[in-house]
C-alpha cells in the first residue's frame, strides 16, 4: 500500500471500507444471525428506542473524539513544554525487547500483521457497535461506547503528559542510546500509505499507552461478557484482539510497555464503563 496525496488517501481509505464491509456481511450472518437482525429492524418502535438510549453515549464518545481531533498539534505543543520525556527511560525498562521480537518473527508476517494493524482494527471496533444494538438488552452497546469514551479521554490525558517516540524512532530521538538494536518501521516500509494517513490524526509520540491495545483488550473483555449471547463472536474478537497486540509491538509502533499500560487501561475502562451505565 502507498500513496501519501488526497488521492492515495482517499484510494486507501476505499480498500478498508471494503474490506470491512466484506467483513461484516460475514460476521453479522454468523455472530448475530438473520432471524435476529430481521426481528430487530421489523420494529420501529424498538429502533427507535434503542437509538434514543445509546445516543447519550455516542454523544459523549463524539465530544472526546471532538476534543482528540480538534485539539491534537495542541496537546502535542502542550506535551513537549510541559510533559515527561520517556522514551530513554522505556528503553533503560525494556531494552531491545522489540528487536528481539522483530526477530523472532519471520518478515512475511507483516502482511498479516499489517492488515491486522488497519483493517482487523477497524473490523474489531466497529463490529460490535453493530453486533450489540440487536442484543436482547441495550447495557451491553453502552457499556462499550462508555468504555471507548474513557479509553480515549485519560489517553488524550496520557498523550499531554508522557512525551515519548516509539521503538522504530529509537535510537534518532535525541539522547537515545546509540548502542540500541535497529528496530525496523515495518509499517512504514511495507504500508506506506497507512503512516500518511494516519499521521494525519495521530502524532508520533502518542505511544504511551497503546491505544491500540486499549481498545482492542476493552472488545476482547466485552466479548467475554456477552458471550452467552453472541458465542461466535468471541474467539473471532479475542483472535483479532491478540493480533493487534502482537502486531503493535512487531510493527515497531509501540513499545512492550505501551502494550501493558493500554492493556490496564483497558480493565480500568470497563470497570469505570460499568459505574456509569450501573
């Protein structure tokens, strides 16, 4: 994948949403079922019930996403005269863990990882969004629009306080070791156009923690309570999950440290996700 103008963009953009939605023509017949899905979009009044109860958290979600998008060279500028640089001291925890696991992997891996990375990612969030509004009761979609809100919102805190670059800009940061094993930017290499594309919305020293991980682990633990429910929909989303945490790290994003902190925020985001719709 390549193409860093409007047009690449906007042609990278249209290979996701195809595969996405090719994905979901697979997953809502599967995980939901059509007797479910006809039941549900036959009565409108339920419809619309259901839209008026989740629109308060979509509404919540949509302002952090707002503040995210609306504010982010600010947070960065905000970050960099006020925040900690960290990147030397992950690396003094860590090491050359990603290198090693870089290494452990063989390289045709990323064009599994790499897709998991962009398109499993975008499948793994959106999904269940889905899924949910034709569960029996609404608890559980708001439980997880909630969840995305916190994990986006003390990320963003995150993000102003923690200034550090990830392994593949180590050791180029100032003050880095110079001794460091190379880590390679795979995803920059081998799927240009997604870098372009989300440097867009991103910047390079949102790393800490992995928001990534956060909400991939945050579906995965969502999945598990709704199992009873939706069956086949939690090896496909713990599976999706467990690729998107490998491929973090493999990729040379993040660091393993930025995998665990995403995954504690995670547990946090559900726990704090169930206070509020409690």
């Amino acid at each position: 994948m390549t193409g860093g103008s409007p047009t690449g963009a906007l042609g990278l953009v249209a290979i996701v949403a195809g595969a996405v939605l090719a994905a979901f023509a697979v997953l809502l017949p599967t995980c939901v079922g059509r007797s479910r899905i006809r039941s549900v979009l036959g009565d409108r009044d339920l419809l619309r019930d259901r839209a008026l109860g989740a629109a308060p958290y979509v509404g919540g979600l949509a302002l952090v996403l707002a503040v995210n998008k609306g504010f982010i060279r600010r947070i960065e500028a905000f970050s960099f005269e006020y925040g900690v640089r960290a990147t030397t001291a992950i690396y003094a925890v860590e090491g050359d863990l990603v290198a090693a696991v870089q290494d452990a992997i063989p390289r045709w891996a990323v064009y599994y990882f790499g897709p998991a990375y962009v398109v499993g990612y975008v499948v793994l969030l959106a999904f269940p969004l889905v899924a949910y509004a034709f569960a029996e009761r609404l608890e559980p979609l708001k439980r997880l629009i909630a969840a995305y809100a916190v994990n986006y919102a003390v990320a963003i805190a995150c993000y102003a306080w923690v200034v550090a670059y990830g392994p593949r800009n180590y050791p180029r940061v100032s003050g880095a070791d110079p001794g460091a094993a190379s880590v390679e930017p795979l995803l920059l290499e081998w799927f240009g156009g997604v870098t372009a594309l989300t440097s867009q919305v991103n910047a390079a020293t949102n790393v800490f923690p992995s928001l990534h991980t956060a909400l991939s682990v945050t579906v995965a633990f969502a999945a598990v309570t709704t199992h009873e429910e939706f069956p086949r929909w939690t090896p496909v989303a713990a599976f999706l999950a467990a690729s998107i945490v490998v491929a973090t790290v493999f990729l040379g994003i993040h660091w393993v440290t930025d995998v665990v902190a995403g995954g504690l925020l995670a547990a946090g985001s559900v726990a704090v996700a169930d206070r509020i719709v409690g």
